[in-house]
C-alpha cells in the first residue's frame, strides 16, 4: 500500500475513498461486511488480509466459531486452497489475540 501511495498518490485516495463508501453503507452492519471480506479473500487465498480482517471482525463481536463457517462457506466457491491457506492462520490467531 505505501508503494501504491507513494507512486499513483490520487489513485491510492480514490480507492481509499471507495473503501471508506463501502464501510460506511448502511446495509450491512460492520460485522457481517467483515465476516464477507475475511470470506472473499479466503477465496482469493489473500492469507495477509484475512490476517489483517480478522481483528476487526473479533473486535465488532465475532465468535470464532462464525469466522471458521465463514472460511468453510469458501469451499463451494473456490474449492479447498483457501481453506488450507488460511484456515491455520485464523484459528491460531484468533486463540492467540
């Protein structure tokens, strides 16, 4: 992110500007949207931004039991590889945090 800031500033703050629409939405409320996030990028096998989600989700009152469905619902999406990657990574720092 700092390099994507440093090298295309107003791209970076367009983006940030539609990151912050999308959590501001009234929608969903801000936990679900966090459940959806760690869930998309289980999909995408992004072990560093589930990383980066999961606090946020345990902080607006995930249980650990609703983030590992949200990791096991990515297997009829993308098959197991999301699961294998990030799977490990959540329950050990979701225990650890």
């Amino acid at each position: 992110m700092e390099l994507f800031q440093k090298e295309a500033p107003e791209v970076a703050s367009a983006f940030n500007g539609l990151i912050q629409a999308l959590v501001a939405s009234k929608g969903l409320d801000p936990k679900t949207k966090q459940l959806i996030y760690i869930a998309m990028k289980t999909a995408l096998g992004d072990k560093q931004a589930v990383r980066a989600h999961l606090p946020m989700a345990k902080a607006l009152g995930a249980t650990r039991q609703e983030v590992i469905e949200t990791i096991l619902l990515t297997l009829t999406v993308s098959g197991i590889s999301g699961v294998i990657t990030c799977l490990p990574e959540v329950v050990h720092t979701y225990d650890e945090q």
